[in-house]
C-alpha cells in the first residue's frame, strides 16, 4: 500500500512537470539564427501585417528625434510572436 501511494505521487511530479516543459517558451538553441522582434528592438512600437501571405512588422523608433521605420519579414511566428533574421 505504501508503494502505491509512492509511484502515484512520482507519476504526479512527473506528470506536473510534462506540463511545465511544454509550456515554455521557445529557446535560442531551436531558432539559433533567429531573434524575437521585441527583443531585437526593445522599446519600440510594433504593426503587425500581412502583405501576399507573408507576415512582416513594422518597427517604429524615435532616433535623434526622428521616427525611424524599418520593415521586417516574420521568419517564423510561434506562440503569437514574430521572429526575425539577427
């Protein structure tokens, strides 16, 4: 009875933490070539869009008091977020 209750509860924690990993978010060691957008512009402001099929984001940044937009083509979407070339 003893070791009943010890291989449910392992199976629980082994359970739980099944469901951790796979909440995760996306490492740098699966997209290596690849940086979130966000965190390549940080602080920014960020338009989402889809021009023939393809996903890009526009980046908006205030330099030297100017708006300054760059255009970038989404790689890869994973979990809503855009990811771009380094």
């Amino acid at each position: 009875m003893f070791q009943n209750k010890i291989k449910k509860a392992v199976g629980a924690v082994a359970f739980a933490g099944a469901l951790l990993v796979s909440g995760l978010p996306v490492s740098a060691d699966t997209l290596p070539e690849l940086i979130w957008v966000r965190d390549k512009y940080p602080g920014a402001q960020y338009e989402y869009k889809v021009i023939n099929g393809e996903r890009y984001v526009d980046v908006y940044r205030v330099i030297n008091g100017k708006t300054d937009v760059t255009r970038e083509k989404c790689e890869t979407m994973y979990q809503d977020r855009c990811y771009v070339k380094k």
